[in-house]
C-alpha cells in the first residue's frame, strides 16, 4: 500500500471508531435512567452479552427482584433489550396497538422472519385473522375429524398389544398425533397422514429457529444476501408445493369454474385461506407459505403443552381417578362432541394449571417499539424508538398474590373455583377457563396479540387428554421424578428424551 492510502485508511478506521465510540456512548446515556442486570457501560454489551447467552433465565430472575413492577435491561452481544415486569406495565405492552409496539417486527428480528419464512407474511398477515374468525367458528362443526385423527394416530404411534404397557419418548410421540390432527383440520385428508409431509411441517420450526440463530451471527449488511442460501424457505416451498401444489391448483380451477361455493368444497383451512385470500396471494407457494407460518405457530406449542400435561398426570398420579369420572360420564352423556369438552371442568383446570407452571420461558410477548419518540411507560419511563421488549410471564404465573402456594401443583385449582362459585350463585361469572387470559395467566399472550389458535388448541389438548384418560394407563418410567425442561437460552421445552409408559385398558 502507497504510503498516502495508509494513512487515509489509517484515519478513517480511528474516525468510524471514534464516531461508533461516541454513538454508543449517548445511546448508553440515553438509557441510563433505565436500570441494568449485569454489567453496564461501553464494555457492558460484550461480557454481559455473554453472561446473557449462558444464563438469561438468571439474569431475568435478576432483575425482577431487584426492580419488581419496573422495566430493567439486559445486556445482549450488540445492543440492550428491555424486559418489564408487574401488572401495570405488562398490561401496557399487551394493550398497545401493532403499530406503537409491534409483534410481527419483534419476531421478524428473532427468527429472521422475512428471510427464513418470507415476506409475504409480514406483508399481509391475514391467516391471522382467518383463525381468529373462520377457524374459529368452525370447530365445533369440524370436531368430528379431529377427534377422529387424534384416536387414529394414538392407536398407530402407540400401537400397543394386548394388556403390555409399553415406553415411548413423550415429546415425538405427541408431536405425530398433534401434527396428524392440526393437519387434518388444515389440508385433510389424506395429506394429514403423508409422513414426509408432517416431517416437512414439524422440522420446519426448528429449521426457522436454528437458522435464524446463524443468520443472527452474521453482520446486518451481509444477512439478506447470505441467509437465503441457508434458509429453509425455498426447501419447504418446493416440498409443500409436491404435496399441496395440486390440491390448491384444483380448488382455483374449481371456483372460477362454478364460483366461490362450488359443490363438494372441503369446510378446511387451506378453503378458508383462499376465501380470504386477494391477487398474488391467491397462488400455491404463498398458500403454502401460510400453512408453513401456522403448522410452525401450531404443532411446537399444543405439543410441548400436552407433554408437560402428561409429565403432571405421571407424576400426580393421584388425579387420574376425578379426570377419569368426569370424561367418561360426560361422554356418556354427550358423546364426543365440543360440547362435552366444555363441561369437562376438571380436565380445563388441570391444562390451564399444567401451563401456568410450564411455560416456555419465563419472558413472552417480544415487541419492537415503533414509535419514534419511544415508547413512554405511565410510571415515566421511555424506551427508545428500535429497542425489542420482552414482558416476563413467570413471576406472575409464581406470585403469591395471584395464586395461593403459586410453586405447588394444584390440578384443580382453577375447577375447585368453578365448584364453589357455581354453588353461591350471585357471584361473578367464572372468567379463569384455559381459554381466558390476563396479566395473571400469560400462556396464550394477552390482549392485542393473543393466540388466534387458543380455542383450537384447548380443543385438541382436551380431546387428547379425555382420550387417554379413558382408553390408557399412563405412567412415568422415571418414578414419578418429573422430568427438568431441556434449556436452550431463554427457552424452555419439556425435556425431549423422557419416556412415558402406556397400556391399554380393557
Ligand atoms: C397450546 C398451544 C399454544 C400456545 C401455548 C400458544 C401461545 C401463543 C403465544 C404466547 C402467542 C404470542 C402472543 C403475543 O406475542 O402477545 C401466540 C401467538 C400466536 N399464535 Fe399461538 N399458541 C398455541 C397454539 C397455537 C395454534 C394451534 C395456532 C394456529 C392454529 C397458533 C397461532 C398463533 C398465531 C398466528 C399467533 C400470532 C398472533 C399475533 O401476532 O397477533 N397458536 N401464541
Ligand atoms: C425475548 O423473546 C424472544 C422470543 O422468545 C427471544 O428471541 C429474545 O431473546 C428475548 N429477549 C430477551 C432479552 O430475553
């Protein structure tokens, strides 16, 4: 190198240093009043960032005793994020509009949406509203085939013997049937059974989320033109269009010859996409792209729920007997319709219990602050416009003051409240359903992003639980030791190798 080039480059590496330095000062200003976990100043990102990867649950667990009922912020490689905590401010996040704190741009960041999955979903999200309404609305018409599969697949993945019990790892084995029957109401039959094809929607999520972790490492410049060759995007299209390609083909074809109800149209999710669906949307990879988003939304979630239920019941073995006399006598009453599941007070108590205590992670709701002048908190404090903010869910799913003895599994907790409002009438409506959320009971979200597919999946854990209560003896091959979450960062899932033992009752 000429010696005049050197030195030109030699003054404009110190200028951007000097510049970077200077920025990441103000910025660092900027956020003082907000307190910190961990370490804080110029070099707080880099040793606390790491510290953050090792050990966030700790550090969030931190921060919520030392500042309760405020917002606090944590370290992460190149910036701070923002966690609050208590009532107030967590109902402040759920409440803002998608505009002001938005949770399409707080996801997009962590799994990298617009690269790993694709734009069209942020572009236009209206599957979300097609499970918020049509879905919904169709459950109990559509009941009858999801109880169908979930029988179905629990005879194949089980495929028991006789009277022998027999051991199976809990996660994969729920995960078949939840895939099989989510897929059944989606895309129907036979689809919902093609093994490549649920292979295709169950690696899928993890696909996302590993891939977005790397994509994450790279600088911000090179990340939309190296994560592509990385991203399972153009993989999952080309294998969904395979399976789903002609299905979707025949059902444009079949509506523009004989109109939008033609005779014999499927009453599934892939009808209710396309009734819902404008211009370029109506077209098979971003049709697929949708199913894709929602089996990924869909099948992790229900899953590592029912696994979690089924690691309670193993090792409360005490409740099997009530959750047994309630289904069978409402299904002999009933039959199995969504009806019956309604009336199963015991079996709702047990799930919302079994989630209050096995979230996924002790923060939810990632938002991105949109608003330019920040987000201003009614006790005063502002996040900056950019910042990601998280609520935490587990101390108010452990706090004393929203749950007598909050760290004891109580299965009935929620029934016994149903039971004793029910017999001194007069009292306030029973609001604490699975269903039903708050800043109490943050499983499903709360407010402004709730889960859209909350009613369906309380549908199909309580189809699979009053199924195996009446059908199967269950239990735990660690005696009754339950198994620890497996922990990968922030998230917990329900630990992946334990194995529960089944037998069929004769
Ligand atoms: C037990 C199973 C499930 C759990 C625990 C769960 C939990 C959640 C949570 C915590 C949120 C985020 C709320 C927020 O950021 O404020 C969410 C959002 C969402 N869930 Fe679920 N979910 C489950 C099942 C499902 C199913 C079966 C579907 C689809 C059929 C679904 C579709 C969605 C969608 C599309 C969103 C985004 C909503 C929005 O941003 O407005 N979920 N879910
Ligand atoms: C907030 O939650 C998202 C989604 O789980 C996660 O990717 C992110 O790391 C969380 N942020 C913090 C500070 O824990």
């Amino acid at each position: 190198m000429e010696e005049p080039t050197y030195i030109l480059a030699c003054v404009s590496a110190a200028l951007v240093s000097a510049v970077w330095l200077l920025k990441t000062w103000r910025h660092n200003r900027q956020l003082n009043p907000i307190p910190a976990v961990g370490a804080s100043g110029i070099w707080g990102y880099y040793t606390g960032g790491l510290r953050y990867m090792l050990h966030a649950p700790e550090m969030v667990q931190e921060g919520c005793t030392l500042y309760p009922g405020k917002a606090f912020r944590v370290p992460r490689l190149f910036r701070w994020d923002f966690i609050v905590s208590g009532k107030t401010l967590i109902d402040e996040v759920a409440s803002a509009p998608e505009s002001i704190l938005s949770a399409l741009e707080g996801n997009k960041d962590s799994l990298k949406v617009d690269i790993t999955i694709g734009p069209e979903i942020l572009n236009h999200a209206y599957h979300i509203d097609v499970l918020r309404t049509t879905l919904t609305r169709n459950l109990a018409k559509c009941f009858p085939d999801i109880r169908d599969e979930i029988s179905c697949a629990f005879d194949d993945v089980l495929a028991l013997d006789g009277a022998e019990w027999k051991s199976v790892p809990a996660l994969s084995t729920i995960m078949s049937v939840v895939a099989r029957s989510t897929n059944r109401l989606f895309v129907g039959l036979p689809i919902c059974r093609n093994d490549d094809y649920l292979k295709l929607m169950v690696r899928y999520t993890i696909d996302v989320v590993i891939m977005a972790q790397v994509i994450n490492l790279m600088p911000a410049p090179l990340q939309p033109i190296l994560g592509p060759f990385i991203s399972p995007r153009s993989r999952g299209i080309r294998k969904g269009t395979t399976h789903l390609g002609p299905l979707i083909e025949h059902r444009i074809a079949q509506e523009k010859a004989f109109g939008r109800d033609w005779p014999g149209k499927p009453n599934d999710f892939i009808s209710w996409l396309l009734d819902s669906a404008q211009g370029s949307e109506r077209t098979v990879p971003d049709i697929v792209v949708r199913i894709l988003t929602t089996n990924m939304a869909a099948i992790h979630t229900t899953s590592s729920v029912f696994t979690h239920v089924l690691f309670d019941l193993t090792s409360h073995p005490e409740y099997m007997p009530a959750l047994r006399e309630e289904a069978e006598r409402v299904v002999q009453e009933l039959g199995w319709t969504k009806t019956a599941l309604g009336r199963m007070y015991r079996l709702d108590s047990f799930l919302r219990e079994s989630q209050r205590m096995h979230d996924n992670g002790p923060v939810t709701m990632t938002r991105k602050v949109m608003d330019p002048a920040g987000f201003t908190f009614s006790d005063g404090t502002v996040v900056p416009a950019g910042s990601f903010i998280n609520a935490t869910s587990r101390v108010e799913h452990f706090s004393p003051a929203n749950y007598e003895d909050p760290d004891d599994f109580d299965g009935f907790r929620f029934s016994k409240l149903r039971e004793e409002r029910e017999q001194n009438e007069g009292q306030a409506v029973f609001n604490k359903h699975m269903v039903t959320t708050s800043v109490e009971h943050l499983s499903f979200g709360h407010r402004t992003h709730v889960c859209p597919g909350r009613f369906l999946a309380a549908m199909q854990l309580k189809a699979m639980l009053a199924h195996i209560v009446i059908n199967y003896d269950v239990r735990s091959a660690t005696d009754g030791v339950r198994p620890p979450d497996d922990v990968f960062g922030i998230v917990a899932v329900p630990n992946r190798k334990a194995k529960i033992g089944f037998r069929k009752r004769l």
